[in-house]
C-alpha cells in the first residue's frame, strides 16, 4: 500500500480519512476511536489491536460505573473538578461528570501517591538610565511567576498518572490572594485523596527550572507564619510570602 492509500479502522472497519490514522503497534485506529479512550492513557502506540479492543470494553462498563457514582464530595479547580463517592469509595477527575465525557472511576485505594507541582519562572527587573542604558538593581530585584500541576499516580491497568494544571495562566508573585487560593485547593485534594497517607508531598514543593525544595510529609502541615525562614534570593522573612521579591515561602 502507498503512504496515501486509504487505510481501514482495525477496530470499527471504517475506512480511515487523511490525517485521522492514529497508528498502533499492529495496526491502525481512527480518530472516533480514539476518542473513546481514556484520556489519561497515553500508551497507545505500544498498544496492539487487541489491547484497544480490550481497553474499549472497559471504557463501555465504565460508563456504568459513571452513572452510579454518586458525589459526596467535590473540588473545583479551574480547568477540572475531582469527585468523590465516599460510599463506593471511588473518585474521578474530570471537566464534568457524565456518560458522554465517561471520565475513569477509580478507587481511592488505587492512589499511589498525590502531589502538587510548582514550576517558577525567574525573571530579572532592571531599569533605565538618564542616559538610556538598562541595568539590573543592585542587588538583583526579580519578579517570579508560578504553575501548578496536580500529580495523582495511581495503580490501573491502563493508566498510572492523573496530572492536570490547576491554573490556566502563570500567576505573578504579585498576586498573592491567587497563589493562596491555588495552594489552599491543592491542600484540599491531597488531603481528600490521600487523607493518611504518612510519607506523601506537600504541595508546592518541587520548584522546576529553580531550586528544589525538600519534599515534607502531608500531615507535617505548613511551617508555622511567624518563625524565621530565608529565601532563595537570600531575605530573611517571617510571612507566608517574601518581602524583598514576593516569592511564596516554602511549606
């Protein structure tokens, strides 16, 4: 056959159109099929033309599982929201709860392991001479920006992680109402997932790209506001967030 030649679905039979192949190991899978995946798996080119069939049967029961979950308890992020059914003892993260999206049930105690992420873009703040030339303060003033991705490993047996951004944009330093909000959901769904889980992180620990932060463990709480910590920049400080360059005091 030629690179253009139409190729046909292994799994529904239809043909396959320009661009919509997703290829497998031993195979080919249309886009309509692939959509029926769970979107947590990411596997799919190693994956044979039996293992999607069999993956696909799993997703048809889960939609069962989906409209018998019944939410007890519910976290709002901005991009998705984790559901809780304390009575099954499951829980699924997801934009919204419903057969079409048909998001993976899983149970709680599948959860590995349940952690926040924070990633800090360094930035230098400089100005402008009278004679126009750019320099940097003395010392270095910076500004920093923040992301936060929610990391769930989980033990199944098409997927291991459930990681997901907590904010759309990357929030300023200088908006520090936000970074509590953002850090104070992460605290919620960690401690809602992994309630005793002795040895799990506390959110905004691993600080990609900067310096890494020691990891702590969940039920370790935060340091107390009001006790003497440094920053990275090298201020020393007594509040939640530094005062020379706004970076949030690590937990």
């Amino acid at each position: 056959m030629g690179l253009f030649d139409k190729k046909i679905c292994d799994i529904c039979g239809e043909k396959i159109g320009l661009l919509r192949n997703r290829k497998l190991d031993n195979g080919n899978l249309c886009k309509d099929c692939a959509k029926k995946l769970s979107p947590w798996f990411e596997e799919r080119r190693h994956s044979t033309v039996e293992d999607i069939k069999r993956q696909l049967e799993y997703r048809e029961k889960n939609k069962k599982a989906v409209m018998d979950f019944c939410i007890t308890r519910q976290i709002n992020t901005r991009n998705y929201n984790v559901f809780i059914d304390d009575n099954k003892g499951n829980f699924t993260v997801a934009r919204k709860l419903d057969v079409n999206e048909n998001p993976d049930i899983v149970p709680l105690s599948a959860i590995v392991q349940c952690r926040v992420d924070v990633e800090r873009q360094q930035n230098e703040e400089t100005y402008t001479t009278k004679d126009g030339e750019t320099v940097s303060y003395q010392p270095p003033v910076y500004k920093y920006e923040f992301d936060y991705t929610m990391r769930i490993k989980v033990r199944t047996q098409w997927f291991d992680d459930m990681d997901f951004r907590l904010n759309t944009f990357s929030i300023s330093s200088d908006n520090r109402r936000e970074l509590m909000e953002v850090e104070q959901t992460a605290y919620q769904i960690i401690a809602a997932l992994t309630p005793n889980a002795a040895g799990m992180q506390q959110p905004g620990m691993n600080m990609n790209g900067a310096m890494q932060q020691p990891e702590t463990n969940v039920n370790s709480g935060m340091q107390q506001e009001g006790s003497l910590w440094r920053c990275p920049c090298g201020a020393e400080n007594t509040g939640r967030f530094c005062e020379y360059c706004g970076q949030p005091r690590p937990f």
